[in-house]
C-alpha cells in the first residue's frame, strides 16, 4: 500500500517545476498580447530563419555521423598505446562549455589562428575564416561527433567473439564483415543518435550567434534572442511557438524510437580481432591521427594560449566578479538539481514497487518537460516577467540557479533513475518490517549506496550549468556576469588574448569537475 507521504517530495518538485514553466510561458504570451505592436513577419526572412535552422542542423548531422563512424571503424580496426585514455577523453567535447569550444575553433581555424600563421609562415596566404555557414557547422562536428564516436565505437566493440571467428574461417573481407555484422548493430543506433544530435544543433545558441557572421545565418532560436531585445514581442512569441512545436514533435519522435527493442548481445572475456591488411591498417591509423587532432588540438591551444597571457588578466576585476557569479549560478544550480531529482526520484521508486507505472511516467515526464521547452524561451518568458528586477544582482542569480537547474535535471534523473529504485526495491521488504522510512530511509540505505554516483551527477550537472549561455545572454549585464558571458563580450569586442584566459579558466574548472566524474570510489 502506497503511503500519501511518500508522493509529497516528487508532488512537490513536479509543482514548482510546473509553476516555473507555466509562469514563462505565460508571461511571454501574456505582455505580447498587451505589447502595441502586433507585427508578425510571415514573409521571406522568416521562412530564410527556418529553412536556415533545418538545413544547418541537417548537414551538421550528417556530418557529424560521418565522421563518427568513419573514427569508430578506424579505432576497431587497430590497437596502439593511448587508446583506451583516446576513447575516455573524447566525448569531453559533448559537455565542454560551448563558448570554450567556439574560441578553441578560432585559435585553431580562425584568421589569426594556428593554421593561418603556419601557412603565413611558410609564405602562404591564408583566407580562412570560421564566420557563416561553414564555421557553424565545423563547430556543430566538433562538439557532437566524438561523443558519437565513441557510441558506435561501443558497438563496434560488443560483437560477440564467435561472429567474428566464424567471419574469420569464412574469409570475410572487412567490407563484407562491416556490411553483414557491424551494420545492423550500428543501424539500431544510428537513428536514435542522429536525432539526438540534429535535436542540438537545431536548438543551437551560442554557436551560431558567436559564428553565425549575420542574419544571413541566423536561426530560430537566435532570432528569438534578437526580437526579444529588439523589443519585439509578437515575433518573439510565433518564433517561440515554432521552436516549442518543433522540439515537442522531436522529442516524440525520440519516444517511438526508444520503444524499438534492441537485441541483446552476448559478451565473453576473449579479446579476439580479425586480420587486417596494412594498407587498411595505415588508413585507419591516418584517420585517427587527423580525428584526434581535431578534438584535441583546438583544447590544447586554448590551455597554452590561455597560460601565457594569464598575468595580463590576473588582476582584473571584470574577470574575478565572473568567476565568483559563476561559481555561485554553478554550484547553486547542481545542488537544487540534485535535491530535486533525489526528492522526484524517490516518489517514483515508490511508484514503481507499487506497480503505478502509469503515473511514475507520468511524473517522469514532467521532470523532462524542460528539453521541449528551449532555454532562450524559459529566459525570454521570465526575463518579461520580472523585467523591472534585472538590475537586482541577489534576484538575478537566484533566478538563473533555479533555471539552470531545472535545464540540467533531465540529465540527472537519466543517470540517478535506474539505480535509485534498484536500491529501493532490493532493500523495500526489510525496511519495511523494520518501520525504516522518510528521511530515516534515505539516509541508512539510499545514501550510503548512491554516494559515489550522487557525487558524479553534481559534477555533471555543475559542467553542464558552467557552461550555459541561454539564460545569461538575456539576464546578463551590468548586475550579473557570468564566465561564458564575459567571454562572448571579450570575443565579440576582438579582445582575443583575454578572451583565451577567460576559456582557459572555464576549460580548466570544467577538467576538474570532469576528474570527479571519472574518479571511481570503489
């Protein structure tokens, strides 16, 4: 029998939650209606923005799986020393901050960037540039194909050892091999993967208004920023409902697809590899040296770049006032997700021992309601509501913690859901004939098995709210300013030098919350 007490914590979350959300929505629609201008552009610029967003997305996708697969059947195909740490750090791209990744792309690629001056030196012009389209897409594959990559690689890798010894008495040739055993595994995933990723970059920010170079490359969720601070509001709303629209019917298709079953694949402890001829070998050692570059060389010239020219920014005010705001938005942000996951979390578990499964997906859902709702829209909805407050530093920060909080609590149910029940349920029988329960419950059994994951969830979640630029583009400014907006001001001014400390401090910070998440408490 389900006890009323044991519903109050996730009612209580899926309240505020829905308060939050509400309100935003709301609001925005609300001071439109009452705005005096009422001008909707349906007219060719509109249509521009949207078939820019699509198509920006679709080829980032693509590309992005491309290259994904091509790096995964390369790293199955050889052994070398490094490997393992390669196929570690490479998803890092996945929850760097974006802004970080952007400045990386232009020390690298940019017109005074590494390549430039290698070319330059060698007495060659160089005219490249990482601004419009071909920059949002070279930033869009950076920041998605090794955590791709490092999927398919799992799958590649999980092929039973007797397929591949029947492959080998066979004779497979490695095309014949990839196309008959690795394919159908990686085509379960391919689709679920590259839906996730086109999701991103549809909804990409702070890359297309860092790189977008205009309006000629603009997108939705970038326009939605501009005709907020343009003060147009009646666009703004048509812009947010589209996006809403659009990452609603994403997000249902990422539901059908979850639903399709994947077969489950038998591993045994022998480490076996098929033959490989050394031309192909040599191929695959190429393109792993030229992928690996491509990940790590714009994070390594950041760090280097960023050491050198730290003593001109040691001392400066601007600098220190970001990184205490920040500290404060971050680590502010991971714990209210933490309690607010623990508290859904525990109701659910109590929901599925009692076999309410209809309303533990219920609560489920609305705990990742906020991925169909854009951060810019949540932003712009609260930032007209509570518009005359904007100069209020104490409100503007407790404001952004409880947004970047609710943004990061999906991710933090994904990885606390699963093992919070199996705790509950494998302990439910003796708790309950010792009358162990609320808080007394949690602490004696939950606790003390899910510390070590607990710890690596607000790691996680602190990265992710760290990196944020969303929120603080519309609530960011002379009362409250954040690394990643103290950044984008610096790189938008072309002050190249102290925007690399100021990524090199965010690169630097999100290292050492990524070394918490990879310590393993045995």
């Amino acid at each position: 029998m389900l006890k009323f007490t044991s519903l109050i914590p996730g009612i209580s979350v899926v309240s505020i939650i829905l308060i939050v959300l509400g309100t935003a929505l709301f609001s925005l629609w609300g001071v439109a209606l009452h705005a005096n201008n009422w001008s909707i552009y349906f007219d060719s610029y509109l249509l521009h923005v949207v078939a820019i967003t699509i198509v920006q997305a679709l080829l980032s996708t693509v590309l992005a799986i491309g290259a994904a697969l091509l790096m995964a059947k390369a790293l199955s195909l050889v052994s070398f020393k490094g490997k393992t740490l390669l196929l570690r750090f490479m998803p890092i791209t996945f929850i760097l901050p974006t802004l970080v990744l952007v400045t990386g792309l232009l020390s690298v690629y940019g017109q005074q960037g590494l390549i430039a001056n290698i070319l330059q030196f060698i007495g060659l012009s160089s005219a490249m540039s990482v601004y419009g389209l071909h920059g949002i897409l070279l930033a869009h594959i950076f920041l998605n194909f090794p955590y791709a990559c490092s999927l398919f690689h799992q799958t590649l890798t999980s092929v039973p050892v007797e397929q591949k010894q029947l492959a080998a008495q066979l004779n497979f040739s490695s095309f014949n091999y990839f196309k008959l055993i690795e394919w159908p595994l990686l085509r379960r995933q391919l689709f679920p993967i590259a839906t996730l990723i086109f999701m991103l970059c549809f909804s990409s920010f702070a890359i297309v208004l860092a790189l977008g170079g205009g309006p000629k490359y603009t997108t939705i969720e970038v326009e939605i920023y501009q005709s907020i601070r343009n003060f147009e509001l009646m666009q703004a709303v048509v812009l947010a409902g589209l996006q809403l629209l659009c990452c609603l019917s994403f997000m249902w298709l990422m539901q059908k697809i979850n639903r399709v079953k994947n077969v489950a694949v038998q591993f045994t402890g022998v480490d076996y590899k098929l033959p490989v001829s050394n031309p192909l070998r040599w191929l695959s050692l190429v393109i792993i040296i030229i992928g690996g570059l491509f990940i790590f060389l714009p994070i390594i010239t950041v760090l280097v770049e960023g050491i050198n020219a730290f003593q001109l920014s040691l001392f400066n005010s601007g600098l220190k006032c970001a990184f205490y705001y920040s500290m404060v938005i971050t680590f502010g942000s991971a714990i209210i997700a933490m309690v607010f996951a623990v508290l859904l979390l525990w109701t659910n578990s109590r929901l599925l021992i009692a076999q309410q499964i209809k309303w533990s997906n219920r609560l489920m859902l609305v705990g990742t309601l906020i991925l169909a709702i854009p951060s810019m829209v949540l932003a712009a909805g609260l930032f007209l509501l509570l518009f005359e407050y904007v100069n209020n530093a104490v409100f503007i920060c407790l404001l952004m913690i409880i947004c970047n909080a609710l943004m990061v609590l999906p991710y933090t149910l994904k990885n606390l859901a699963v093992p919070m029940y199996d705790v509950s349920l494998r302990y439910w029988q003796l708790s309950q004939s010792l009358n162990i329960s609320g808080l007394k419950h949690f602490c004696l059994i939950e606790y003390p098995a899910l510390k070590p994951l607990l710890a690596k969830s607000m790691a996680f979640a602190a990265i992710l709210s760290l990196g944020d630029f969303g929120i603080i583009a519309l609530f960011g400014g002379q009362a409250v300013t954040t690394l990643p907006y103290y950044l984008y001001e610096q790189l938008s001014h072309y002050h190249y030098q102290q925007g690399m400390v100021t990524a090199s401090i965010l690169l630097l910070l999100s290292f050492i919350l990524l070394a918490v998440l990879d310590y393993d408490r045995t």
